[in-house]
C-alpha cells in the first residue's frame, strides 16, 4: 500500500507538469532494486522530456552490472546532448575493473570537453598499479587548469614508494600553492617515516599552514610513536591550533601516561581550550554524575566546542532523563548537527524510544512541541 500511496503522488505531480517526478520515483524504484520497473519509469520521463533520465538510467543499470544494457542508456543520453555522461560511465567501468574501456570513454569525454575527467582518469590507471600512464594523464589535467593534478600525482608515488620523484612533483605543485603542496608533503612523509619531512614542516609553518599539524602528530600517537607526536602536537600549538594540547593529553591517555596528560591539559586550559570543559564532563558522566556533567558541557557549547553537543547526547542516551535528551537533540539540530536524530534512533532507551522515533520522522512544531504521526493520503480519483 505505501508504494501505491506514492506512486500515486509521483503520478499527479508528473500530470500537473512536473516530468522529473517521474524520473525521481524511478530512481527510487532502481535504489529498492525494482530495477526494471524504474526502466519503464526512466522512459516514461524521457518521453515527457526530461532527456536527464537517460543518464540516470544508465547509472542504475551500471551500478546493477547490467552493462550492456547502460551503454545503450550512455549512448542515447551523449545523443541527447549529455555528452559528461561519457565520464561518468568511464568511471563507473574504471571501478568495476574494466579499464581498457573506462579509458576509452574517458578520452571520449575530454574529446567532447569535460577536461575536469582527466583526474579521474588518472585515478583510475593509479589504483590499478599503472602508475606511469596515470602521470601522463595528471600532467594532462595540469595543464588543462587542475589545481590539485600535481599533488594527487605527487601523493600516488609517495604510496608506491617512489619518493624522490614524488619530492619532485611537491616541488612543482608547490609553484601553483606553496601552502597546500606543504601541508599534503608533510602528511605522507611522516605518514612514511621519511625524514624530508621536517623542511616540509618549515614551509608549512611559514606560510601559516597548519591544518596536517594536528593530524600528523595523530598519525604518529596511533603508530606508537607517542614521543615524536607531542613533538608534533606542541608544533601545532605553537602555529595556532586551538586543539593540539587536547589531542595529545587524548593520546597520552590512551597509551596510560595519565600524569603527562594532565600536565597537558593544564596547558590547553591556560591557552582557553573550551574541550577541557567537555573533558571534566565526560569524567563526570562515567562517575555517574550526569546533572553535574551536563552543566559542563553547556560550558563547552557556549565555549565554541560544538562536539559537546553529541557527547552530551551519548550520554544521555543511556539514561533516564528523556526530556533532558529531547532539549539536547534540539540544540544540536538548530546547531547543524544534521546526523542527530539519526543518532539518537539506533538505541535510545525504552523509556524514550519512541519519542525518539517519532522526532526523528516527523521533527519539531514551530513552537518546540514534536509533531505528531502523518499520512499522506492517496490522490483523489479522477
């Protein structure tokens, strides 16, 4: 009955003028695995002039491995003007292992002009260890204005193992932008254990790029190598990252040296970190003093720590205090937090279970309240 309730929709909003309703409740049909249904849609959409439904078809059908079939949809579509088609195909067939004809339908579509594929290309003879072919086509997308070709290029020998040519691409994708080619050089060489890493560092830091800092010196925590990543975390400390002393009293924690780790979280606290708040919340929680806690973590929220919003919500979530859980989804809703409700619904308590759902399916009333459960009815019979 709830598929005929909304087919039904689809239909009346396809009469009133709508054709890509059609395409929509085949593409909804496809994802259920109604995949031949969805192809009598997909034409119906066609026929009402959303020539766009061909390469979604094709999609389906390719992600189905139906491929026969999804070139036929690819070629009709390329007929009707959607020649960027040709690189969606190419790659869809470069991920199903097909790559001679992947890199056929991707030179199609640089010949049509949908440069922008030439990574994709690349990316493709890279993860299948053709690495050298794939250098030709990065350098091809250089030149035809990629921003970033050099660097991924650079990145996929660094993971070959091939680092001194890999250096030399960093170098050159250094002239487009010094401050990235920096901070991904410095990722994969400490990633690698290389020691041309730390003149990377020195570039980075003088052009005020310090985004890898703080992922660098986590790298190194979860490799075991704690002592050279608060080497790394005080960098990041030292460059203006708000939450490099955390990290490493997290990590410090983690590998049992409690005391360091204090002694570091003494110092995100003189620097004003507002996760040190969430911090004392957590150890409040797993005491059992959840009142108390949850004041500390409006102490993080208020503080700019928006991830104290979902701790605060873990733990309530294994409580009692439904309404206190309810408020908090709220906040985090209206704060952006889109995967709350979500969240919330895998394994809520049986005392709030159902509220829960009913929020997560039919959200809030304008004035707070949860909405209450919904129908759409069926269209009315002609």
């Amino acid at each position: 009955m709830e598929r005929e309730r909304w087919l039904a929709w689809f239909e009346l909003i396809a009469a009133s003028g709508v054709p890509s309703a059609l395409s929509e409740a085949a593409w909804r049909l496809a994802e259920s695995g109604h995949i031949d249904d969805a192809l009598f849609l997909f034409r119906r959409a066609v026929d009402a002039g959303d020539s766009a439904a061909l390469g979604v078809a094709a999609d389906n059908l390719a992600y189905a491995k139906r491929w026969d079939e999804a070139k036929v949809w690819y070629e009709e579509a390329v007929i009707a003007g959607h020649s960027e088609v040709l690189g969606e195909a190419a790659w869809l067939l470069g991920q199903d292992s097909y790559l001679d004809d992947a890199m056929a339908w991707f030179s199609r579509a640089v010949a049509a002009g949908h440069s922008k594929f030439l990574e994709n290309a690349a990316q493709c003879l890279a993860e299948a260890d053709r690495l050298d072919e794939a250098l030709e086509w990065y350098q091809l997308a250089s030149d035809a204005g990629s921003e970033h070709a050099l660097l991924f290029a650079a990145d996929q020998l660094g993971k070959s193992g091939r680092w001194t040519e890999a250096n030399i691409w960093y170098e050159r994708a250094a002239s487009n932008d010094e401050n990235e080619a920096a901070n991904h050089a410095l990722r994969h060489m400490i990633e690698a254990n290389r020691e041309e890493a730390l003149p990377w560092y020195e570039r980075a830091n003088s052009t005020g790029g310090t985004k890898n800092l703080r992922y660098t010196a986590r790298k190194l925590a979860e490799e075991g190598r704690i002592e050279e990543a608060l080497t790394w975390f005080d960098r990041a400390a030292a460059a203006g990252e708000p939450h490099a002393l955390s990290d490493a009293a997290e990590q410090l924690d983690k590998t049992g040296h409690r005391e360091a780790a204090l002694k570091w979280r003494k110092r995100a606290a003189k620097q004003g970190d507002p996760r040190i708040f969430s911090w004392i919340a957590d150890q409040l929680a797993e005491g059992g003093l959840l009142k108390e806690s949850l004041t500390f973590y409006d102490f993080a929220v208020k503080a700019g720590d928006s991830f104290a919003l979902t701790r605060a919500i873990s733990s309530l979530r294994h409580s009692d205090h439904g309404k206190e859980l309810l408020s908090w989804m709220e906040r985090a809703a209206i704060a952006g937090e889109k995967d709350v409700l979500r969240y919330i619904t895998w394994n809520p308590r049986p005392a709030h279970q159902a509220k829960a759902r009913q929020l997560f399916s039919y959200g809030w009333e304008s004035d707070g309240t949860i909405a209450e459960t919904w129908n759409a009815p069926l269209p009315p019979s002609e």
